[in-house]
C-alpha cells in the first residue's frame, strides 16, 4: 500500500510540472485536498414517494453546464434530505463532476443538493472563481485519471491529491478580472463565428429548397421544352422500369439455379389522392410528385447478430459510421456471418443506409450514399438499406433530397414517439412523397449542388477550425493564468504560504459535523 501511495505522489507531482512548471515565488503549488474542504451529495430512496417532488433542486451531472444553475430536473423535499446522504451547498459553491463528464463544472445559483456523482469544495479564503477557471484548465488531466470498467469516474481522493497552484488572494482576484476580461471578447468572436455556422446551414437548405422546386434549373427547362415529360408520363415510365427490374432480378436467379429466396414482384403503391397532391407546392413542367416506394425496391433492414471489435470476419456499418452523407469505416465492428446472411445484407455502389431508429429524432432518417469500397462490408439492424431504381434516379439525387427541409419534416413527423425511441419502418420511408424530375435534370441539379455545397463546406470547416482555435486560445489563456504569467506579480502581496496558514488554522477552528448540519439547515431555511 505504501508503494501504491509513492506512486501516486509522483504522478501527482508530474502532473503539476507538467501542467504549472516554476511558479513564481510568492506561489505556493499545494493540492486541492489542502487548500478546500470537499464533499459530495447522495441520493434519497427512490422508492419513497415523501422524498421527491419538493422545493429543493436536487442535481444531478447533466444538470450541470459549466455556468451557474439554479434549477434541475429533479427535486426533492425537506424529508429526503434529512433521510439521506445528500446535503445543502451555498450559493456561489463550486461543484464539479466526479463520473462519466469527469470535470463538467456549475456554480450553485442559489441553495441547493446534489447527488454523490458532483463533488463541492467549501473555502472562504480563496476567490471561487480562481477555483472555477482552475477546475476548467485541469478538467482534462483530472479525467484522464478516472477508471472504471462501464464509467469512468474519479473520488475525492483523487481530487484532494490533485497539485493546485495557489496564488496570493490579492492576485487571485487580478487573474479571474484578466480571464474574464480575455474570455468576453473571445465569446464574442465565437458567438459570431457560430451565428456565421448557423446562417450557413440556412443557406444550404434554401439551397436544396430551390434546387426541389426546379428553381435552379429553369433556364435548362426553357431550353428543353420540347423534351420534357409530363408529370403522368413519368410516372408511367416509374412503373415500367420497376417491372422490368423485376423480371431481369427473377430472371437472374433463374440462371442461379433458383438460389435464395425468389424475388417478389413490385407492390403497387396506392396513388397520391387529389387532397394529397393539393396540400403540396405546385412543381414546374416535367415535374412530378411520386411517393418514395416508386423509386427504390423495398427497404431491407440490417442484421441483429451482435458483432465487436476482437472478432474476425466482416465488418457491419453502424450508425456511427453514417457520417455527413458518406461512409466512414474507421471505426467497424466485426461477426461472422454465412454465405446466405451475406447475401442478405449485401451492398451495393449506389445504395442509400439511413438511419432508422435513434433517441435523437433528427438523427433518424440520416443517410449515407455507399461507394464501391463500402460493398466489403455488411450493415447493421439500427439502419435500413434503400436501392434507388438507376434506371429512373440518380443515387446522389436521393440522398440529396432526403437531407432537404422538407424531406425532414416528413421524416421527422413520421418517426417523433413519445417513448424516447423515435423509429422510421420500412412503409414509413415509402410513402415518403418526393419531387421527381428526369434523368438529365436530375444530373444538372447535382452538379449545381455540388459546386456550391462543395464551397459551403469549405466555408464551413474554415468555421470550425476558427472555433477549434478559439478553445485552444480558451486554454492557452487558462495556462498562462495558472503558471503566473497572466499578470504581473506584485511585491507587496501577501504570500500564498501566508493564505494556505490562514486557511488551515480555520479548518481547525471549524465547527463539528452536528454543528455544520444545523447551520446547513438553517441556510435553508433562509433559502
């Protein structure tokens, strides 16, 4: 146990040379343990009815936002406190996440209680917010120490050894103005750079908009005239490419020697009705409305065999891999599978994966276009496979209008539950209604969209390299602040060893743990 603990001294002591280096002399590097009293919450019974419900917040980690809170989503009664490990902190109290968002920091907003998952420190002697923006510099390294096998998570024994570098008060008070100061202008700069980041995701779907009203083509239908379809001849032109899809996939497995389940004839999907067609935007000549089902065979939802990282065999696609309109295979769980179950969930260059199932409804309905290097790999039960008949639209065509405003609210509207799971089906995503255009069109659009989504998306990583060096700005300031170098020191300061006497010849003095729970009580009360 000895060697465990000289172990964790030297790690701790690397730890603040590597994060504070030299301090300046009238510094002290001490521990957190040393310069704050800490504690944790707890949890009243969730059985008892009598425990929840009250006046008093009760927090819990997502309650917490790196600001200050006042409210949560739980709260409990008087009772529950007094029948548990939970306790009241004070106003302005510095409360940090000790599981899972290891580091996500709050500043109690007013009187309240907190589960054994947030630690709270207790001074008088230190400026809180020295504290504050100490926690959010370390947050990293601090949670990089957490273990566990399903969570990670630290103890406040880990907190209490963490190096701390103190500061005399006097100057505690100058740095916190400094990187106030420095943090306003640069939550300026952000708040512009993401307002720039939210007008262009306007841009880009008013984009889409005229790009499915025909409007970025209707200089080419003026000069096409002659050849463009009406919206019933295209229509008919669906159906006989679906049947004739039909009868080269049966006519294929007959030369397999009937291998696999026979192909089924295409189902006839029930017409848009005159009240359907009259709620939806009128389209330009050689436009149609059709529903989805028309476009694509019948979906084919993912394998449920349980795959993982160790296995040999194929690799299955996630929803982690359906990333901004392609495939990312860079993160691939794998399974053994039979040739028939290949066969089942085969891809192929030109298919769509979209995402059926997520407790996040603008998840749902994401899609992926597959390229020919995809085609090695299988696809899981979370997604569903669309097969755009090619003979009649573009894959790239699809995928585009299905990321387009009105696309998502159709989707969105069909997949919203109540549940916590939102959930598209297989006859859902058919009777998705969709504007249609010929082939040619439909080529035009996608190199329109193309250049100038191709631009907006370079715009768009500008942004977020901007703000990627904003936070790493965020913590440059933050380095500097606690290695002395923020501001200037001044001689007459009274010494940080001075402060840290101070502050433990005040712990000394404090009051038992009987006396401190009535004063909590009667904070409360005052509450």
């Amino acid at each position: 146990m000895e060697n465990d603990q000289s172990v964790d001294r030297e790690l701790f002591a690397a730890i603040g040379e590597e994060l504070f280096g030299t301090l300046p002399k009238s510094w002290l590097l001490t521990t957190l343990g040393e310069a704050f009293k800490w504690g944790s919450g707890g949890t009243p019974k969730s059985g008892n009815p009598h425990y929840y419900g009250g006046d008093i917040p009760w927090l819990v980690i997502g309650d917490l936002n790196d600001g200050i809170v006042s409210e949560s989503a739980t709260k409990i009664t008087r009772l529950g406190l007094e029948n548990s490990s939970t306790k009241i902190v004070e106003t302005g109290t510095i409360l940090v996440a000790m599981y899972g968002s290891i580091g996500k920091l709050g500043i109690a907003g007013c009187h309240l209680a907190t589960n054994q998952a947030i630690a709270f420190a207790r001074t008088s002697e230190i400026e809180r917010m020295y504290l504050f923006y100490f926690l959010m510099f370390v947050r990293n390294k601090m949670a990089s120490l957490g273990k566990g096998a399903t969570q990670l998570n630290i103890s406040q024994t880990v907190i209490k050894a963490f190096p701390f570098a103190l500061a005399p008060l006097v100057e505690q008070h100058r740095i916190v103005a400094k990187i106030e100061e420095l943090f306003s202008e640069l939550d300026q700069g952000v708040a512009s750079l993401k307002t720039a980041r939210e007008q262009l995701k306007v841009y880009c779907q008013s984009l889409l908009k005229n790009a499915f009203e025909g409007k970025l083509t209707a200089a080419w239908r003026a000069a096409h005239a002659d050849q463009l379809e009406t919206a019933t001849a295209l229509q008919q032109r669906i159906a006989r490419e679906r049947q004739a899809r039909y009868q080269q996939q049966l006519a294929d497995w007959q030369t397999a020697g009937q291998a696999g389940p026979k192909p089924k004839p295409p189902k006839p999907l029930p017409p848009l009705t005159a009240e359907e067609l009259a709620e939806l935007p009128e389209l330009p000549e050689g436009w149609g409305w059709v529903k989805l089902g028309a476009l694509i065979d019948d979906p084919a939802y993912g394998t449920s065999k349980k795959c993982d990282y160790e296995t040999a065999g194929v690799g299955v696609l996630r929803i982690p891999n359906v990333v901004s309109g392609k495939i990312d295979a860079t993160d691939l769980k794998f399974a053994q599978f039979s040739p028939e179950e290949i066969a089942a969930y085969q891809l192929a260059a030109g298919d769509l994966l979209m995402i059926r199932s997520n407790g996040s409804v603008s998840i749902v309905g994401k899609c992926a276009l597959v390229s020919q290097q995809d085609t090695a790999h299988l696809y899981a039960g979370y997604l569903i496979r669309l097969r755009p008949l090619q003979t009649v639209v573009l894959p790239a065509y699809l995928a585009q209008l299905l990321s387009a405003h009105e696309l998502r609210k159709q989707i969105e509207h069909k997949a919203k539950s109540t549940s916590g799971v939102n959930n598209i089906n297989s006859g859902e995503i058919q009777a998705l209604v969709v504007p249609f255009c010929g082939l040619s069109e439909q080529e035009l659009i996608l190199q329109e969209l193309e250049s100038k989504l191709s631009e907006a998306d370079q715009l768009d990583q500008t942004l977020a390299t901007a703000l990627q060096q904003a936070d790493a700005l965020r913590q440059s300031i933050l380095k500097k602040a606690f290695s002395g170098q923020l501001v200037k020191q001044d001689k007459n300061d009274e010494p940080a060893t001075a402060l840290l006497e101070r502050i433990r010849a005040a712990r000394a003095a404090s009051p038992a743990k009987g006396r401190q729970a009535k004063l909590v009580s009667k904070s409360l009360t005052n509450c």
